[in-house]
C-alpha cells in the first residue's frame, strides 16, 4: 500500500498529572473504514483530540498525508480535510439547525453548493428538516447527534474522524447512521470511527484497532476481530 | 514599642541628616490628593508649599535654636480619602514632621486632625474650608489648637454669595451641590443666609462630583426661571452645568464658590462661562501684591503647570508654619503650635493671623466675574 | 492553616502554637522595622481579611459574584457610628433628652447587632434576586451597594439628619473593653501598648475567630451544598438541596463578616463618611479573593494581605528608589503607584490564572495510575 | 392492583414548547421494586417525561402519585426530598469536586447539619459527617468506582461518570430511581456489568424508572415499559408484549 | 410648560440613553463572545477621547474645517482604540481563555487602572477641553423645547452603530462565527474557524464604538476630557447592557436609553439627589420580572 493517509506513532497525552494516552500507533489509509474501539476511559477520545489539535501532544507523532501536524490548530487541519465530530456532538445550541449546517461549511464559498447539500442532509435526516429554524439546544439528545453528523459532512472531509457518533441514538437511527456512514466510505471518503457499538462497528469496517488503558493494544482485519474472542468478551460482550 | 505621642526632634536631633555641620534638617508634611478626580487641585497645593520651602532654603538664613535650618517638604498622596488620609497622617507622625500643611479637601482634614492633634502636631490647610475643621478641631496634648487655616471657612464664603446675589437683586435662586462634604456644606450656608436675607429658593437639588448631564435637573429648574443658580462644587463639573444651562437656553446667571473659582473653569466653560459669578475664600492670586511674581515662578519651578486655586494659600501655609518656628524658637512641634495662636504677617494671600479656633483673621471673600475670559474681581467681603 | 490540617493533631497544635506567637509578636516586628504607622496599616489589613473571608463565602463558596459587598461593611460601620457617638442626640431632640451626653452602646452591643443588621440586609437584598444568574446577579448586588452609599450621602438634611451626610459623622467612641478606651495607651508593666497596638490584638482575634468559623462552614453539609451550587445549580436542585435557602443563607452570613468589620472600622477611625464605602471599595475586596485563590481559605487571607500591604508598602519604597535610581523623581509617585499596582494585578492573573494560592485539586496530585478499564 | 404496590403513578401529563407537542396524554403506573423502561425514537418525549415528574420543566396538565402520596411537580428539590432520584441524559456533575464529594452532596437531603452545629462541631454534626463519608463511600463502591474517590469527577471518563451519576442519586436515599440512558457510551460488555448493577439497586429495594435505547438491555431487564412516539404513548406493558407489536417494530426499530 | 418639561426631559434622557448604548454595545459584544465583563472598555473609551482631542487639537490649529477635523479625529481614535483593544485581548485575555470565570474580571480591573496611569502621564490629570467639533446652536423644536445639532447626531450615531452590528452579527459569516465561538471555542475550531481571529474582531469593533462614543460623550458632558472621565459611563453601559438583557445587541441600545430616561425623569420629576438610584431601582425592578433582561431570552436548560 501506498504511505498512510493518517499516521499516528507512539502517542501520548496528559491531563495535568493524568496519562490519558501511553502509546498509540495508528495507520489510517486512503479510502478506508478504521475503527478504534475500547473500554472507558481507554483514551480514545483524547487520542482523537490530540490528532485535531485540540488537545497538546506530550510525545509521539502524528502525520497527515505525510505532513506531521503536531500542533497544528483544528482549523487549519479542516481546510486540508479533517475533519471530527466530537463526542457530545458539540451543537451549537443557540443557533438554529441550518445555522449549524452553514457553520459546518464556513470555509466553502459556493453558496448554490452549500444550499444543496443542506438540502442533501435534509433528506438523509428528515427530523432535522422538520426542525430546520429550532434553536439545535432543544433538541432532544438524538436529534442533536444527527445534526452534528450532518454539521460534519458539510465541510466535504477527506478524513472523517467520528467519536461516538451512535451515542444516545435509537435502533432504527442508529441503522441510518451507519448507513450514512458506509455510502460515505463507499463513496471513497476515509473514516475513523470510534464506536461503543464494537458490533456494528466491526462489521461495518475493513479495519480495526483496540485501546486499554491508553495503548493500541491490537489491531487487525475487522472480520478477523470480530472472530477473536478475546475482543468478543472484552468487548462485544458474548 | 509605643512611640510615646509628643516625641519630636529635639533642635540637635538627627545630626544624619544634617549636611554640614551646625545645619539641621526639619520636615514639613504636606498632605493632598494627587491621585484620583480632584488629583490636579492636590498638585497645585503641594507644589505651592514646595515653592515656599525652596524659596526658603535659597535664602538659607533659617535659623532656629542657633542651629541653621534646611526644610524638607514631604508630600503625601491622601487620595481626597479619609482612610488613605489617616495613613499618610500618621506617616507623616512617624516620619517627624513638626507641621502639616493640609489637606485639601475638609473631608480628609477633618479626622487627619485626630491622628495630628493627639501627636502634638499642629496642620495648616490651605483649602479646607468646611467650618467644623477648627470648629471640631483636637486639641494637642500640650493644649493648643492643632487645626488651622489660611482660607476663609464656608460661613464666611456662604454669606458673602448670598448677600452678594441679593444685593444684585437676586429673588428666586436655586441652588445645586455636587453632594460632597465641601460643595453641599457651602451650599448649606448659601441657602441659609438667602432665607434669611428673604429670597425664595425655587429649588434644593444635589447631584455628584461626577456628574457629567445636568439637563435633567436643568429641565426641571427651567420651569421654576430662577434668576440666578448657585453651584456648590467644583470647576470641572461646573463648566459642564455652565455649558448645559446655555445650551438648554436658560436665562439663569450661575453662582459658584472657591472650587468652581478657577482658569480651569474659563478654560473648560469657554463661551458660557461669560458672566459666571463665583467666589474664592481670600484674595485671587492676580490681585495679590506678588501674585504675578508668584505666578512667573510658579511656571518656571513647573513647566507646563498653572496655578489652580489654592498653592497661594498652601505657600503662606508654610510660611505661617515657619513664623510660628522662628517664634518659638524651636522645632518641637508643641511649641510650633503654641506659638502659631500668635503668628501674624503680611504673606502672598495678604496678612496672616488666626482667630482662638484656629480660623485665619480677616480672611477676605473676593467676589469675582468672569469677562472676556478673565476673573474681574467685583466685589471684596470682609 | 491548610497545610496544618495535614499534619497530625500533634504537630499542628504546635505549628498553630508557633503561629500564635509570631502573630502576637508581629506589631513589635513592625513597628521596630517601620513604624506605627505600618501597625496601623496592618490593622486595616485585619479587616480587610475580615471582608474578603466574609465576601469569599458568598463568591468563593456559594459562586454568587457580589459587587456590592462593601454595602455590609457600611452598613455595620454606621450602626456603631450611629448607636456611639454624639451624631443622634447632637441632631434629634427626642432623644438628646432621652441620653444627654449622646448614646454611648459598648463593644458586647454593637458587634452582634452590626453582625445581625448586616446579615438582615444581606437577606434584603438577597430575598428579591433569588432567580437572577451569574453576572445579572452581580449587577443588581452592584447596584444595592451603590443605593447604600447614595443614601448615606443624602441623608443628611436638616430637619432629618441621621448620617450626616457627605459630611460623615465625627467622634464615634473607640471600643472600649472592661471601661479601658482602646485609644488611651494600655500601660502593661513591661511595654505600653498605643492605640493601633490594642486594635491589632482585637482585630487579630476577630480574624481568627473568622478563618475558623470559615473552615467549619466550608467542611460541613452546607460548605458541599455550596460548592455544589457553585458547580451546577440544576444537578444541586435534583440533589434535593433547597437553593434558594442556601443561596439567602450565604448572602447572610457574608454579610455578617461585613457588619462587624464595619462597626471595628467606625470605632477604630473615630470618622466615618461615604467615601469609605465606593463601589471601587466592592471591586478591591473582589480582588483580593480572587488573586488570593478563589474558595481557598488561606488564599483569600493572601490576597487580602497584599492587596492591603502592596499599595503602602509602594508608597514608602516607589519615591526612594526613584530618587536612588534616576536622582529625582522622574514619573509622579501617585500615578507610578497606580501603574505598578495594576500591572501587577495583570501580572499575577496571568501567571496564576486560579490565584496565587489555590485550592490544591486532583490534577496537582501525582496520579497512582489506575487502570479505568478495570471495573470493567 | 391495589395502591399500596404502586410506587409511581402518572395520569394524562401534557406538555409542549410553543407550538410543538412534546408529552400528549401520557400516563403509566410503576409498581414497587420492579424495573420500568421509558423507549421510543429520538425527540419522542422521554427526557422531557422525566423533566416534568422531576419538576425540571413545569406541565400543562397532569396528576403525579408517587408511593400513594399525591405530589406537585413543581419545586426539584421537594420532588428529590419526596423520594425521586435522577441522572441526566447529558451528565451533569459536579465537574471541580471529587467522587466521594458528588456522593456526599446526594446526602444533603437526608441530613440536617446546620451553621451553628456546623461551626461548633457539635457532636451530632460530628457523627452526622463521619456517617454521611462512610455512606458516600460505600455507594461509591457499590456502583464499582471506590478506586477513583479521589478523582475531580470532570476528570472521569463518560462510563465511570456515568456510574458515579447513578452512585450520587442513590445516594438520597430514592424511593424511585430514574436513569437517563445510563448505558450510553459503554460497550456490550460494560452494558452487561451495567445491567447486574441496577439488577443489584432493584433487588435492594429501589425502584427503577429507565430511558434506553438498547433493546437487548432493556427488554432483559424490565418488567413493563412504555413506547413513546412524537410524546404519545405507543405501547404499555410487559416486553413480550412490546417486542412483537408492529407499531414499535416500525417506529423503533425500523423494519426488520 | 409642564408639557415642555416633559419633552425636554424625553429628549434629555434618550440623548445620555444613547451615549450609554454605543459603549453598552461594546461591553455586550464582548460579553456575548468570551462571557466575561470588560471593565477596561470604560478605559478604551476614555482614550478614545483623549486621542481625539490632541488629534482635533492639532488639526484645528492647522485650520481645517470642524467637519473634517471631527472625521480624521474619529478615524484616528478608532485605529488607536482598536489597537489598545486589540492588544488586551492578545495579551491579556487570551491567555485566559479556560481560566476561571472571575479571573479576567481582575484582569480588567488591573488594565483600567493601568490605562489610567498612562492616560494620565500623556495628558496630565486635571480634565482638559475637549473642541466643539459639532455645533451646539440649539434647534427649537417646538414651544421652548429644543435640541442641539451634537444631540441628534449622538442619537442618530447609536442607532446606525445597532443597525450596523446586528446585520453584521445575524446576517454575516463573520457574525456567525462569533455567534458560534461565544457557545464553544473548541468546536467552532473544527468547523475550520480560526476563533482568535473571530474573538480579536469582536474587541476591536467594540473598541472601534467606544472611541465613537468617547468622542461623542466627551463633547455632550459639557466638552472636556478627562483620565477618569470612563469611569460613571462604564458602569451605567455596564448596567444598561445587563438590563437589556447582556449579550444582547439590541438588548444594549433599549437599556441604555431606558437608563437615560428613567435617570432625566428621576431628576427632573423627582429629586435629583437620588438620579442614581433610580437607575438602579429600575434595574433591579426589571431583572425581579425578567430575570435576563429586557430583551435577553433565556434559551432552555435541556436536562
Ligand atoms: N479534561 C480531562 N482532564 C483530566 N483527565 C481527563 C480529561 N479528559 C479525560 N481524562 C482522563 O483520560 C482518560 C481517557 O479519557 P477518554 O475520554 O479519552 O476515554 P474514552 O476512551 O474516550 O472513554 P469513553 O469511551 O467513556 O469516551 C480517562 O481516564 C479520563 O479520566
Ligand atoms: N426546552 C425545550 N424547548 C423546545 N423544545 C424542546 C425542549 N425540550 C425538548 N424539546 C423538544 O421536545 C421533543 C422531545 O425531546 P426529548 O429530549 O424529551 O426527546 P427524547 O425522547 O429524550 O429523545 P432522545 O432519546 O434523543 O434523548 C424534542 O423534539 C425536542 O426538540
Ligand atoms: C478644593 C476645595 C474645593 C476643597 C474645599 N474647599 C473643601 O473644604 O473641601
Ligand atoms: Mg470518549
Ligand atoms: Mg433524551
């Protein structure tokens, strides 16, 4: 295979006196569904923070398309194309529906464009466009995780990086979700998924990887995994 | 531990600071705001004292106990605050000076005199004007008075305004104070005596040293038409009421006391302050005998400075202070205050003595006029 | 304090025995080294620590910004001045005739009185603004301070004199105890103790009395009510904890601390006038909580020492050291004390963001590391 | 039934925000010591149910019952002094204490330390504290997170706040519990030691009032439920029942 | 007469209101992006003022007309305000970004008290004359009831800036990006926001108005400039701006006329004495009913 599109080597992170993450070595290719599944608490969502820069890196590196961008601002990594929707969706609460969505595609210009896909997400969640002027506050914690996965894809990322993206979300939107989230990737999109839902998220990925206490403790084929019984106890609960 | 209250220098104590060998050096506070809304007045009366001291030390035949004396002015920042007054008092206790001038405004004098009477020593102040200070003054534990002034007191300066503004047939007058100790204290004085006198005040208002807008109350006046306005505060504030009344069309002439008597006030009115009638407690440093030479040397000491209001008063301040020195031949500050009952000379401000409280005599209340700019003194109250 | 409680009940007997003595010691220290009038500036200091402990418990504790804090301080310092001085009979007749040389109240009076006055005032202005969140709630606690004074200074006429107005009111008793003036000179045998002597040993023992009654608050049921209050008041209210009750509760007993330090300030100064009582007055004590360490007991006591002790300590140091450096005054002393005071407040925000001596939190700690996916 | 197995009893709650109706006519009865579940899409109304018997938001209309007392859900903290504990959907902690303080703050309720005991360290206050540590501690254990007691609970990964969240309610001592999708954000594994947990609450005597969205956790673990959908009342009863009702497939689970 | 009362005090009234409301905008622009009171935004004002002033100063004795010195004045002031503005936020504010809430509260306080010292060892500490660079000719409106050229402007001014802000803040992009940097700095990050640059804009606008209404406050209060001349406006934009609800930009411009008036008519009906109180009655009084302000709606708590 060519060079990764994500690399990540020998991370690690600290919260004050805190080692979130010890150690994690992570390779994203182009096109490819990774998922990144763990307990509580393993730090996988602070090694997605440390990857957008939100949070400082203490050791390790960590490169995109060949570029290290250790501390490199979130927002200049999105105008390269990475782009996050972070755990606890992180709508804007006082804004309305399609103000978030316009946020999302602050850095485009083509305005036909952005209507359009506004239009686009409204079709794919239909409770938001029944709600497009409500204050995105007051939606109810589901409503909330649409949005900001809709908010995301309006920025057209190269990397997707998702934290959680099913959280809170019943059966029936959880199956939408991951169907967004494979005809994306079909569509050609790279996503790094990190999921509860280590079933689902298995099955829908070609790779995957798993955190314990702030190490990439293993990582492989998602059938493969899926297979493991290590991961079926540790994880998938069977 | 304790510093026992009347322990002063002694004529030979200190020799350290002494240069040569005979001369001793004797402080001399000056307390004052030079920080904060009135910090330029501070300015002015501190420097006026400091005029005096080097004018003093120039000549350098200041001799006292046989001793030749070299003054030292130690100028202290009160804030116009009455706690921050009471720190630098007692400082300046500590520090041994043998006398005070100051402060400036009657709300920090007032109880600085608590902290200088029961050391024993004795305060002139150039500015405060609020008859409780000697009134309500302490006595030092020597028995003498501690608190004196070289300015005439707000009864003095009240009655004048009033009488003046009767006299120019004045029938309806308001009156407005910026609801500080000396402004609503002088306009006390002013309503009394023009009751008394039997002309109607229309209306009593206050508001504050800081108010910029003054029409909403100037509305209100303007229904009553009084024919003249007493403003019972300061210069800055002052201008800006000037300024309104005309802009709102009122006919009224406005009235001030001491603290509107100023070139800041000309300054800062421009127009408007055309016709202002304002007094000031003594007489105006340009109708003083050597108030333009003071003037000339004041610019020159301070370049870029101009004389405010009261660094005439702070001068002879210091000269009052050493009169009653030389007097007592002594810098033991019970005697300095013993001897200043009997201090009497013909200073900047015009003479120089004090009434039993600690009053100045005679003090005189110029009564001026603003034409073409320029202060004209219309009338002079004794 | 803090670092006390750590140490074993022996140990901290004797640090607080060591503390003792050097507190007892200090105005000897000081006057040797300066002067009274640095004992005097120590005395404000003790209050000041009194007003920024009681301002602590409301903004520190319960996390309810109050600017108008220094409303209480007033209100304790013209109840003393009120109940002992001549000002009422000097001005009412009624009761000129009732007490002919003026009312006269003692120590054992005023201070619970101020204390309760203060408290009843902290309940006003608390009753009515229960709802009020965050920075609504400290503009309208701006606004009752400025009321205050406002009045203070307008209710002065003649006719119904009772504060005298901007003029203030004069010859308040100092307090006396067992019939000896703390103003008069304490002859002990061995030393003579000065008036600002006697006022710090009073004052000192309110402080102490305050930091302890502090600690109790902040380790008790009502102390993590607070806290919690402070932390999210919604997830307090689905605790069961009746914030509205707590909330009044920490207003009255900020309060409280306000009152007394108040009544201490009328009789120490003997003069007491609206001035004393800006809103700028609010913002320093504000100040002093904050650059201490917000909550944090010891903190506060730091804040409130230098926030008190640096402007005067600048004031004796800026103009020698100028002279020393450039051989005259350069930059005019008061406004360089005011440059270097604010820089300075600038400075210690930047640098300690949470104060100069906050409370010690989890991350602080080295961390054991503990695995969290074994609960799992 | 007879009341006295009631615990919590709803009658015809309504309640909308503006134009939209969030809760029509909902009602439901909770028996003693069982376990109910509250599921239905996203936005159905479930979180706002829980808002308005808690007194978070104020009803239209309805009647609450809880232990055969009648109550107004209007002040929050008189509903949590009647007995109804919660945990919210989106964590609300006490982010700058620590564990065991969260867990203390719960105890708030069923203490009485006052200022003057308080400051006098009256002995009862005394014991009352020592009490409410040791209380505060086991609960901190018994939810399974005794090792992190020490730790600023913003500083707690989502599952372990999670946990702590349930520990702090229990902590007052409820006589109903209500978890806000306690589950969320933990894997079939920690779901599983999840389920023994409230397993453990219900059979020590608490009853439990549950929003989730995992099937598979919710119908192994509830006696009875409601299906909510857009704030009306879809289904009632017992899973069984629920599992094989076509509404429910289609709203819920989105066809097979 | 009593009717002309009435209107001069009307007049009186929305003409401070409006003064208040051009630094109450600042102080609400701030506010609603960072959630912290700029104490110092009095301070920028006032050098605002003072920059004008010496600018005017030079400029008139160079003789250009009123109209034009007024003009490069105001340019002037503003780019020197908005540097100073600029300049706190960079280095004294951002830093504090995740620091406790109160912290750059003093960090405000230090700055004004800083900004003063310095005002006062340029321009010296007594208050200056500030030129009359708009006439104050009175215009008779109707009876004896007038109003000068500089008030109607003043007025004019303060709705124009409103206007102003509110397109920028609802319609623009940049306004988004503030609306969404004010509700969380991190995650306007990954929509590709440089929030830095977002939250320097919001001060420099603000600070941009104050040097306006320095100018413009310096002139009404009777023409004269002063290092403590923010202090009393700060505070009454600071409540003006809370009692229309903080936050809110409209919310600024209604409370502070609402203070302007309730202060002329407090003075003029009632007794001037207490104008201030009045102020803060009012206040207290609005926030008893609408707990957030005139116009601040509280968005719901979802719990
Ligand atoms: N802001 C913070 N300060 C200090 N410690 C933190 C902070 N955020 C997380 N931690 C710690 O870092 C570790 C990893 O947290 P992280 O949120 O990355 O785990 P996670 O794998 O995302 O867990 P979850 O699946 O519950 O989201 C946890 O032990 C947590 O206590
Ligand atoms: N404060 C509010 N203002 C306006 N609308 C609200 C408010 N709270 C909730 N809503 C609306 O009411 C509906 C129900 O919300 P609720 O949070 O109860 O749903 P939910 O069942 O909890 O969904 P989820 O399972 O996703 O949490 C939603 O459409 C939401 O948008
Ligand atoms: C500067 C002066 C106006 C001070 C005033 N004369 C007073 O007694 O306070
Ligand atoms: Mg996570
Ligand atoms: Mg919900």
């Amino acid at each position: 295979m060519t060079q990764p599109m994500l690399s990540i080597k020998g991370l690690k992170v600290a919260y004050g006196g805190i080692q979130a993450v010890r150690n994690v070595d992570m390779d994203v290719y182009e096109g490819e569904l990774v998922t990144l599944i763990g307990s509580n608490g393993a730090g996988k969502t602070t090694t997605l923070k440390a990857t957008t820069g939100m949070v400082p890196m203490k050791g390790g590196e960590i490169s995109y398309r060949g570029k290290s961008i250790k501390g490199v601002p979130s927002w200049e990594l999105l105008a390269q194309g990475l782009v996050m929707v972070p755990e606890g969706r992180g709508v804007f609460a006082r804004m309305t529906i399609t103000e978030n969505l316009q946020m999302g595609a602050y850095l485009r210009n083509d305005k036909e464009g952005i209507e359009a896909d506004i239009e686009k997400m409204f079709g794919i969640f239909p409770r938001l466009k029944e709600r497009a002027t409500q204050l995105a506050g007051t939606m109810s914690g589901g409503e909330q995780q649409m949005l900001a996965m809709a908010r995301a894809l309006m920025s057209k990322p190269k990397l997707l990086i998702m934290d959680e993206p099913t959280m809170g979300l019943s059966p029936a939107m959880t199956k939408t979700i991951f169907e967004v989230i494979r005809t994306v990737s079909s569509e050609g999109m790279t996503l790094l998924l990190v999921e509860q839902n280590a079933k689902l998220a298995l099955q829908a990925a070609d790779r995957g990887y798993v955190m314990s206490s702030g190490e990439t403790i293993m990582n492989g084929k998602a059938s493969d995994m899926l297979d493991d019984e290590e991961v079926q106890k540790a994880y998938l609960g069977e | 531990a304790c510093n026992k209250p009347a322990d002063a220098p002694k004529a030979d104590a200190k020799p350290a600071d002494g240069a040569a060998g005979g001369e001793i050096v004797v402080k001399i506070g000056s307390g004052a705001p030079k920080s904060g809304g009135i910090a330029h007045l501070g300015q002015d009366n501190e420097m006026g004292a400091q005029l005096a001291v080097n004018e003093i030390n120039a000549k350098g035949d200041l001799m006292i106990g046989g001793k030749k004396v070299k003054l030292e002015l130690m100028g202290e920042d009160d804030a116009g605050d009455p706690k921050q007054g009471a720190t630098v008092a007692q400082k300046m206790v500590d520090a041994k000076v043998v006398a005070v001038v100051g402060h400036l405004n009657s709300g920090v004098s007032m109880p600085a005199n608590a902290i200088y009477g029961a050391a024993g020593i004795v305060q002139v102040s150039p500015s405060s004007t609020n008859p409780d200070y000697t009134l309500k003054g302490v006595k030092t534990p020597g028995g003498s008075v501690s608190s004196y002034r070289v300015v005439a007191n707000d009864i003095q300066q009240g009655s004048a305004i009033g009488k003046y503004v009767m006299e120019k047939g004045g029938k309806n007058i308001a009156i407005l104070d910026d609801a500080t100790q000396y402004g609503k204290g002088l306009a006390d004085y002013v309503e009394k005596t023009l009751k008394d006198g039997g002309s109607k005040v229309t209306s009593r208002e206050a508001l504050t040293d800081k108010t910029t807008d003054f029409k909403g109350v100037l509305a209100k006046l303007k229904a009553e038409n009084p024919d003249y306005i007493f403003w019972g505060g300061m210069d800055d504030t002052g201008a800006a009421l000037s300024k309104q009344m005309k802009e709102l069309g009122l006919k009224a002439k406005l009235v001030s006391g001491d603290g509107a008597c100023t070139a800041k006030f000309i300054e800062l009115a421009g127009d408007s302050a055309e016709g202002v009638i304002c007094t000031q407690a003594g007489a105006p440093v340009s109708k003083m005998a050597k108030g333009a030479e003071f003037q000339a040397n004041y610019e020159k000491t301070f370049p870029g400075k101009k004389v405010e209001i009261y660094s005439p008063f702070a001068y002879d301040a210091v000269y009052a202070i050493v009169a009653a020195m030389k007097a007592a031949d002594s810098v033991e500050p019970e005697k300095i205050a013993k001897a200043m009952a009997g201090v009497s000379f013909d200073g900047l401000i015009g003479k120089v003595a004090f009434d039993e409280k600690g009053d100045i005599k005679g003090g005189v209340i110029t009564v001026q006029e603003i034409k073409n700019k320029k202060l004209e003194v219309v009338a002079t109250v004794m | 304090m803090s670092f006390l409680q750590k140490l074993s009940p022996k140990d901290s007997m004797l640090g607080i025995l060591i503390c003792a003595v050097l507190l007892m010691l200090m105005p000897f220290a000081v006057q040797f080294l300066g002067n009274t009038a640095w004992v005097r500036i120590i005395d404000y200091t003790l209050l000041y620590i009194m007003l920024a402990l009681g301002l602590n418990l409301v903004v520190g504790f319960a996390g309810l910004l109050d600017l108008g804090y220094i409303a209480f301080y007033a209100v304790g310092a013209y109840m003393v001045a009120l109940l002992a001085s001549p000002h009422l009979s000097d001005n009412f007749a009624s009761i000129k005739a009732a007490f002919p040389d003026g009312w006269h109240v003692p120590l054992w009076v005023t201070i619970p009185l101020g204390a309760a006055l203060a408290a009843v005032a902290g309940l006003i202005l608390g009753a009515p603004i229960l709802k009020l969140r965050g920075d609504y709630l400290a503009l309208v606690t701006l606004g009752f301070g400025e009321i205050i004074r406002i009045f203070m200074n307008n209710l002065g006429k003649d006719g119904f004199n009772l504060t005298n107005g901007p003029r203030g009111i004069a010859r308040i008793d100092p307090v006396s105890i067992f019939g000896h003036q703390l103003s008069k000179p304490l002859d002990l045998g061995f030393v003579t103790l000065s008036k600002e002597f006697q006022y710090y040993y009073l004052f000192l023992a309110l402080v102490v009395l305050s930091v302890f009654v502090c600690y109790r608050l902040q380790n008790s049921r009502l102390g993590r009510a607070w806290m919690a209050l402070r932390e999210d008041d919604i997830a307090a209210k689905a605790m069961g904890i009746n914030v509205r009750n707590i909330k009044l509760l920490a207003f009255a007993l900020g309060a409280t601390f306000g009152g007394v330090a108040g009544g201490m300030f009328a009789s120490f100064q003997g003069f007491i006038s609206p001035e004393s009582f800006t809103y700028m007055e609010s913002i320093i004590i504000l100040a002093m909580v904050v650059l201490g360490g917000m909550g944090h007991i010891p903190g506060v006591i730091l804040g409130a020492v230098l926030m008190s002790l640096f402007p005067e300590f600048l004031r004796y140091v800026v103009d020698p050291v100028q002279k020393a450096v450039f051989g005259s005054v350069v930059i005019d002393t008061a406004i360089l004390r005011q440059l270097i005071l604010g820089s300075a407040m600038v400075l210690i925000m930047l640098y300690r963001p949470k104060g100069l001596w906050p409370t010690p939190t989890r991350e602080d700690k080295k961390v054991v590391e503990a695995d969290p996916s074994a609960t799992a | 039934m007879t009341q006295e197995n009631i615990m919590l009893s709803i009658k015809g709650v309504n309640k909308s925000f503006g134009g939209l109706k969030a809760l029509q006519n909902v009602s439901l009865e909770v028996k003693k010591d069982t376990i109910y579940g509250l599921i239905g899409p996203n936005g159905a109304g479930k979180t706002t149910f829980f808002n308005v018997i808690t007194g978070l938001y104020e009803p239209d209309s309805g009647e609450f019952v809880l232990n055969g007392a009648h109550y107004e859900p209007t002040a929050v903290h008189e509903v949590a002094k009647s007995g109804i504990a919660r945990t919210f959907q989106n964590i609300r902690l006490f982010g700058n204490m620590t564990a065991l303080e969260n867990v203390m703050v719960g105890r708030h309720v069923r203490t009485k330390g006052g200022v003057l005991g308080s400051i006098f360290g009256s002995k009862a206050v005394k014991k009352e504290e020592a009490d409410i540590k040791a209380r505060a501690m086991e609960l901190l254990n018994y939810v399974g997170i005794g090792q992190y007691h020490d730790y600023v609970a913003r500083n707690l990964a989502y599952g372990l706040q999670r946990r702590l969240e349930i520990a702090r309610a229990l902590a007052t001592d409820p006589k109903l519990l209500a978890l806000d999708e306690p589950a969320a954000g933990m894997n079939s594994t920690e779901k599983l030691d999840l389920t023994k947990l409230l397993r453990k609450i219900s059979d020590d005597g608490t009853t439990i009032l549950i929003i989730e969205h995992d099937v598979k956790l919710i119908m192994e673990l509830c006696d009875e439920m409601t299906v909510l959908n857009y704030g009306e009342i879809l289904v009632q009863g017992k899973p069984d029942h629920v599992r094989h009702d076509e509404g429910f497939i289609s709203a819920y689970l989105g066809g097979h | 007469m009593e009717l002309e009362k009435f209107f001069q005090l009307l007049i009186g009234g929305v003409v401070v209101g409006s003064i208040y409301a051009m630094i109450a905008l600042g102080y609400t622009m701030v506010y609603g992006i960072l959630g912290i009171i700029n104490f110092a935004h009095a301070e920028v004002m006032m050098i605002g003022a003072m920059v004008a002033m010496t600018v005017s100063s030079i400029l008139i004795a160079a003789g250009l007309p009123l109209l034009v010195v007024l003009l490069l004045a105001a340019l002037v002031a503003m780019m020197a305000c908005m540097i100073l503005s600029y300049c706190m936020e960079r280095f004294a504010y951002r830093p504090l970004r995740n620091a406790p809430k109160l912290t750059p509260l003093i960090t405000a306080i230090g700055l004004s008290f800083l900004i003063q010292a310095v005002a006062q060892l340029i321009w010296g500490k007594s208050p200056r004359p500030f030129p009359e660079l708009l006439p104050s000719t009175r215009v008779i409106l109707f009876g004896d009831v007038g109003i000068t050229v500089r008030e109607i402007v003043i007025v004019g001014l303060s709705i124009v800036m409103m206007m102003g802000l509110l397109t920028l803040v609802e319609r623009t992009k940049l306004g988004r990006a503030m609306r969404a940097t004010s509700e969380n700095v991190g995650v306007t990050g990954l929509m590709g926001v440089n929030p830095n640059r977002v939250i320097s804009a919001t001060f420099m606008i603000g600070a941009a108005l104050a040097a306006v209404a320095g100018i413009m406050y310096a002139m009404n209060s009777g023409g004269k400039a002063h290092f403590y001349m923010g202090f009393m406006p700060g505070m009454k934009a600071f409540v003006a701006a809370v009692l229309g609800g903080i936050g809110n930009i409209p919310g600024a411009v209604v409370g502070g006329i609402v203070l302007g008036l309730a202060e002329a008519f407090g003075a003029g009906y009632i007794s001037s004495e207490y104008q201030d109180v009045f102020a803060f009655v009012v206040l207290v009084v609005v926030l008893i009913f609408r707990p957030s302000g005139l116009l601040g709606q509280r968005t719901a708590d979802r719990a």
